[in-house]
C-alpha cells in the first residue's frame, strides 16, 4: 500500500470491514494492544507482524477498554485517538481500527484475518479470537517478545524518577 497521512489510516470498523473483510486478493494480517507509550519493543513487534502478510491491521482498545485491563493508576497514559494515530504513523502499519470490548474477539471474527499475530508472552491456546482465525482456514503466530521494554515497567521508571 501507498504511504498516506496516518489520519487516513483510521478506520472506523464499517470502513475497515468494507476494505478488507473476504473475500480478498491480500495476506491480511491483524494484531492488537493498547500502545500507551509506544516503543522499541512495540515498533519491532509491529514490524515482525506486518512480515507476515500484505497488509497489516492493529486493533487499538479504547481509552475505556484499556482502563479496564487494569494496566495501573492513571492509565492510558495517551488517549485513544493520539494512541492510534502514532500507531498509523508507522509505514508498516496499514490500518488502525479502535475497539470498546474487553477483547478484539468480535472484530477478528467479522474481519478474518488470514495470520492473527500475538507476542510469545502468550499460548496460542490463550490468543483470542484463534478460533475463528483458524475455522476460516488462518493461523496463529507469536512474534518473540522484545525482552527489558514494556509499557508498564517504563511508566513506573518514569514514576520513580529512573
């Protein structure tokens, strides 16, 4: 794909649904997370799942799903919209979708990716919306985790003054 304004790439679920959804002539690959405060470990993340396929799509939960992750006091610490367009504002990001549920399960289903990628902190077992990925003829990959950056150790660095 053509390299566009990062605001471009955010897509309501309708519009990304209507561009992508099958049948479809790319290797869609999708991801999701909530990106706080984006770094080295989610840009080669990123990078890893978008050499799976043609065409790669991030779920970003929302400001009201990431607080219910309980990632910590005062978090997220970017809200939704800036989260998701830093996240577009990356090449190897094709398009950027926020989601309000507690997972990404419904959007993976209706979307079908063709490679559904996740770190390898996780199982397969444990990836949502595996199910549907692999029922429609898709798969799962973990990309390895980059270890020494998580947004959660970082704010806390911040926090203490590191």
């Amino acid at each position: 794909m053509s390299c566009r304004e990062p605001e471009a790439k955010i897509l309501s679920k309708a519009v990304l649904l209507e561009r992508f959804s099958r049948p479809r002539d790319l290797r869609l690959v999708f991801t999701n997370g909530v990106f706080d405060l984006l770094h080295r470990g989610h840009v080669s993340y990123l990078s890893h799942a978008r050499a799976f396929g043609d065409v790669l799509v991030v779920g970003v939960n929302t400001d009201a799903s990431a607080r219910r992750l309980a990632k910590g006091p005062g978090r997220p610490v970017n809200t939704e919209a800036d989260r998701a367009l830093v996240v577009a504002g990356l090449e190897c990001v094709d398009a950027v979708c926020l989601f309000d549920e507690d997972t990404p399960r419904q959007l993976i289903a209706e979307l079908l990716p063709d490679v559904l990628v996740k770190g390898s902190d996780y199982e397969i077992s444990e990836v949502v919306g595996r199910e549907e990925v692999e029922a429609a003829g898709g798969h799962v990959e973990l990309v390895p985790f980059v270890q020494g950056y998580s947004t959660t150790d970082l704010v806390q660095r911040m926090r203490v003054g590191d």
